[in-house]
C-alpha cells in the first residue's frame, strides 16, 4: 500500500507541470472555442489516470519519479524532482532524517511517516467519498416526488434551480416556477450539456479530485474544468442564436443563478456555476476564425507530446548489453590518478547496478564539470560507458555518459556505490584481532530453527550480561532490565567476534528484514560502545554471515538479491569505522585443474593435474565448495576446474581461501575403456 501511495504522489507531481502549463494556455487562447480548455483539461486527466507512459526526447515532465518507490528502504534517500534547485533544498533534509550508515534501527523515520501519510491519505479519500455519497443521496431524495414534464425533463417544487442528475440515464429537473422563454433556453442549455457528455465528465473529475485531494492544483483545477465545461456549453447553445435571443438566454441564466447552493454542493449533479462571467463571454461571443481553431487544436496536441511522455531516462540491459572490461580511477588528484581493473566480480555487480539504476534524467548539466572519481567500462559492441562522480556543495552528483549522451543520475544508492568502489579502498586501518565463539547458526541447519524457543549466554568480558535470543529479537539482560539490541525476521545465527580490536567482542548476527520485500543483512552490534553496523543493500544484494573454519575468520558472501547468484565474498572486517567485505578485489582470479581425491562435507580433497598448478601434482590442496556449487556433481576421479582467488594457505594438505567456480571438465568412468 506504500508504494501505491507513492506512486500516487509522483503522478500527483507530474500532472502538476501539465496543470500548470494549461493555466498558461487558458490565459493565452482566450479567442479559442471554449471546448479547447475542455480538452486541456482532459489531457490532465489522461495524465492523472494512466500509470505508465511513454519515454520522449520533447517531454517536458522534469521526473517521471520524483520519489523512489523504496525511498524508506534506501540507505540515503534523495528525490528527483527534475530541478536541481528543488533538490538541493530537499536532499539534505532527507538525508538528515536517515540514520548513520554504520547505526542499525529498527526503523528510520521515513518508515514510519510514509505508513503515516499513507493513512492520512486514505481518510481523506475516504471522507470525500462519503460526502459525494450523503449529498447524492439528499439530492435524490429532494427530487423523488419530481413530476414528468416531458422525454427525460422533470419539473419538482422542491428544486429551486435547473439541473442534470444520472450518469447512465441523465435526468434535467426544473422548478416549476419557470417563465416559457426562460423553460426554453434552460432546457436548450442542460440539452447540450447530456450531447457534450458533460453529465461524466464532472464525475470523472471529482473522482480525481478525491483521489489526488492532497494537491492544492487539483481543486484549482477542478474549479475552472466546471466553469469551462459551462462556457463550453453556452458556447455551443449561443452560436445559432441572435443578439436579442443572447438577451434573453442571459436572463435566464440570472434567474437561475438564485438558491443553487445544495447544487452545488453535488458532485454528481450538473447546475449553474459562474453566472457572472458566462453572462460577459455569452454577449461578447464572437465565432473564432478558423486560424485561431488551428493553432489551439496545434497547441493541444504539443501539450499531450509534451507532458503525456516521461523524459528519456538511461536504460541499460544485461541481456544485451555485456561488459567486457572497466576501470575504476579516484581522479582528485590529478598528478596521481591510477586506473584499477575491475575484476570479474566487480564487473558483474556494475551490470546490476547500471541495469537498476533509477531516477535518470538526460542532461548535460554537469558537463563543465571535472569528476572526482570515474568507472569507465567497454561494452563488447565497442562502446564505452562513463559513470562520473562529482563533489558539489558538499553534495555527491553523478552523471552517465553513454552513446553520446549525459544521464543525470539521483539514485542515492548508486552514488554510494560509485564512491564506495572508487575511493573507499584508499583509507588504511589497524588490521582486527578476529578471535570468534560461534553461539548458534540455523543457516546451517535452518529446519532446525527455533521458532518459539530462546537461547541464553553469558561471555567473561561482560560478566553482568546475560546476552538472550529470541527469533525475532536480540537482548541484554541485566538483573531487572532488558534491553533490545536489534530485531529481525528471523535473527538466523550469531557469533561473538572482536572486530573493533578493543579486546571486547561483537555480536555478529544474519538476519532478514523487509515486508514483503524480504532480504538478508549482515549486523554488528557493538555492545560495549553501544554502536550498531549494518551490510545491506535492499532490493539488490544479500549478505549472510559464515564461520569459515580453514582460516579462522568470519566471511560474508554476498548475492544477487533473493538468488544463488555469488557477487563477492571476503573476510568481515571493521574499516574507517564501519563493517566492510575484505575481498580480494583487485587480485586476478587464478585457474587450475585437478583430480577429486576425497569428497568431504564441505569441501574436495584434490590433486593438481599437472602443468596447471604453480606446484607439482604431488600436492594434495584442500578446495572448499559452500560458495562454488559445480553443475553436473562430480564424482571421486572427476577433472574438475577451479577459479580461485586470494591466498593459499601453507598446511598440509594445502587449503584455499575462496573459490568463486568449479567446473566439471572430464567426467571418471570405471566402465570406458
């Protein structure tokens, strides 16, 4: 429901420019048939209906998603309105409302305000139903004694001023009291309102009006649609009549102008509404010339072009768009700007990144501009794609530069990314101190999860703690008080690490999180300092926690979201002064092949073919496969193919630390001759 309300919002906002924009053309096509602003305003409500559109390069709409729809999931949130100044008021506030990066919340504020506003929203929807209902309902029961005066005209002494009621068979109702030539002009004037279908379209736009009330150029809108759609009305009755007879059609229209309130205050009923200026537009009507028609009719259609199309926006596809190599440059110091090649993993997660990116707009308005720091990646047709990052008025902005074209790119994420892959490897820290207790890991054993139990522990470094576990919630309990630490859907393992090198351990946990978008995070909570960590990525990556045994260490693997897919994995470790993945990054990935000796639980047991192994095929190496699942399963005597990167550990048998691939390239047969 969030993100339907959302999606209301930023349609509510693109609609606004076409409003705006039909205010100005209403001003100028004032010698234009009245039907014209009938139309505009239909085109606004094309607008406010349809969810999707089309992409063009003469789109006018600033945003087509001004805010993201997971804005109260993002680690930064930014809107995209379109115009920079708006963002540079906006942005920081935003950002001020999200937590630390390295604090973990149970909520941020926009979490809980969005649900908030959601609610508003619905009453008001709500309360605007409600009273279309009850005045309908009080009309229809004002008219139910009406008497047939003749085809679907009914005269009531009860109604005080003529009007249409009914959507599918619409009723004119008359007081009785009428004169013969008023009757005639009233009944000639609700006649043409039932030909012009008018009887739907001032329904139709209350029912825009309820739905998107929170906008203050809905109800201006609203407004002047009825007046328009009476002009146009009077337009169309007037035009066969003569001076005198526009005359008399005046006076009725005065003398219907009387006790109108409880019309008026029907949503569902047509009555008369602005006599004051129909009386001036009907005694100074004058036929159009044809030319002044053209060029409204023109000016109509370059409105619909304009702001029924949604601004080209950069759209990269990994089906079609592969990239064969990239580089990563930290360019803010121009004497000593180095490219690193980007290895296969990091490779893979910039085609992610780029195929999800969101919030772009096309624009050269950074173009005068030297970046900072920049990833430049060639496409296999030869094109390069330029991703830019700049330091402006102490806010990140980045751009795209593709095809010969810029993308102004407001996704607060990806520029997180951009500076993380670009210049978050420059800062050295203290090595940590990993000493791990392993307390439970149910994504181990996760049939053995249990749900409604609860796990206690108590550490000699906090001797008046006892630390409890629930499925759903961590605690620190001391004598009569508990204290939550961090929540989850589930908390699947914990382990105790002292990451910080402060010689107190941390609380590492897995956990999952979401509402219907469920993904798994890493947390650290800090208890002796009271800090909590967070690796997450939402709607993009998982991360999950292990305990890997050949090395001693704590390692995160990172996926693609809700996939088996393996990004990257690495040790956890604790860097300018927040959770990070040590991987091994800007190491070549290294192949061998060998034979399977042994298939232990957990890892293969094998012997280097020889000529591909930097040591002789009398070695025995130890290969671990939780993060390499080869397809089809090999067998003991399988050649199998192993991707390999980071160090080698020097035990007998020797071990590996991280495998990112196994491939099955000859398959043991005892029956093959």
């Amino acid at each position: 429901m969030n993100e339907l309300f959302l999606k209301i919002i930023n349609m509510s906002i693109s609609a606004s420019w076409l409003i705006l924009a039909v205010l100005i053309l209403r001003l100028v096509l004032k010698k234009a048939p009245k039907w014209v602003n009938v139309l505009l305003w239909g085109i606004v409500a094309v607008r406010l209906i349809c969810p999707l559109s089309f992409e063009s390069t003469l789109s006018l709409i600033p945003s087509s998603e001004t805010i993201p729809l997971d804005i109260e999931m993002a680690a930064k949130p930014t809107i995209d309105s379109g115009v920079p100044a708006i963002n540079s008021v906006v942005n920081p506030v935003l950002s001020s409302f999200a937590p630390p990066q390295h604090v973990l919340t149970s909520a941020n504020p926009l979490q809980i305000w969005i649900p908030i506003l959601n609610i508003i929203w619905l009453i008001g929807v709500g309360a605007l139903l409600l009273y279309t209902a009850v005045s309908y309902g009080r009309l229809c029961r004002k008219v139910d004694t009406a008497v047939r005066y003749k085809d679907n005209i009914f005269q009531s002494e009860n109604v005080s001023s003529p009007f249409v009621l009914g959507i599918i068979k619409p009723r004119i109702y008359l007081p009785f009291n009428m004169n013969g030539q008023d009757l005639e002009h009233v009944v000639a004037h609700e006649q043409a309102h039932i030909r012009r279908k008018d009887h739907w379209w001032k329904p139709l736009g209350f029912f825009l009006l309820t739905i998107y009330w929170f906008n203050p150029l809905m109800w201006l809108a609203y407004v002047l649609l009825c007046r328009d759609i009476e002009l146009a009305c009077d337009e169309k009755v007037i035009k066969e009549l003569g001076n005198e007879q526009r005359a008399d059609y005046t006076q009725a229209l005065v003398a219907c102008s009387v006790n109108r309130r409880m019309i008026a205050a029907c949503p569902l009923a047509f009555g008369e509404v602005g006599v004051k200026d129909r009386v001036k537009s009907v005694m100074n009507y004058k036929k159009p010339a044809f030319w002044i028609i053209i060029l409204a009719v023109i000016a109509c259609v370059i409105v619909a072009v304009c702001f029924l199309t949604n601004p080209m926006g950069f759209q990269f596809d990994e089906a079609i768009h592969t990239i064969v190599s990239a580089n990563h440059f930290d360019m803010r110091n121009a004497d000593d700007t180095v490219a690193i090649e980007m290895n296969p993993a990091q490779i893979s997660e910039l085609s992610s990144r780029l195929a999800g990116v969101k919030n772009t707009k096309k624009s050269d308005e950074y173009g005068g501009f030297t970046p900072g720091y920049q990833i430049s990646a060639l496409l296999e047709d030869g094109t390069y794609i330029r991703i830019n990052g700049y330091s402006l008025s102490d806010n990140d902005m980045v751009d795209i530069e593709w095809n010969g074209e810029r993308y102004v790119v407001s996704d607060g994420e990806f520029q997180d990314y951009l500076s993380r892959i670009c210049v978050g490897g420059d800062v050295a820290v203290a090595e940590p101190v990993p000493s791990v207790t392993k307390w439970f890991d149910y994504l181990e054993t996760p049939d053995e999860m249990q749900w409604g139990g609860r796990h206690e522990i108590n550490l000699p470094e906090f001797p008046d703690v006892t630390f409890r576990w629930t499925y759903g919630e961590m605690m620190a309990v001391t004598g009569n008080e508990i204290t939550s630490l961090y929540t989850g859907m589930p908390i699947w393992n914990a382990y105790f690490c002292d990451l910080t090198g402060d010689g107190l351990p941390e609380l590492c946990s897995t956990i999952s999180w979401g509402s219907g978008m469920i993904d798994n995070r890493v947390t650290i909570y800090d208890y002796a300092n009271g800090a909590s960590y967070e690796l997450s990525d939402r709607g993009y990556f998982d991360f999950t926690l292990r305990f890997n045994e050949a090395d001693g260490y704590l390692y995160v693997d990172k996926k693609k979201y809700n996939t088996d897919e393996l990004v990257e994995t690495g040790r956890l470790v604790f860097k300018n002064n927040c959770i990070q993945i040590e991987g091994f990054s800007n190491e070549a990935h290294q192949v061998f092949q060998a034979e399977i000796l042994e298939d232990h639980n957990g890892y293969y047991l094998v012997k280097p073919v020889e000529g591909s192994w930097e040591l002789n095929s009398a070695d025995r190496i130890e290969v671990p496969i939780r993060n390499a699942h080869p397809s089809p399963e090999p067998e003991i005597g399988d050649v199998i193919e192993i991707e390999y990167s980071g160090e080698i550990l020097e035990t007998y048998p020797a071990r590996i630390a991280d495998v990112y691939g196994i491939v099955v390239v000859k398959l043991f047969c005892n029956t093959c001759g």
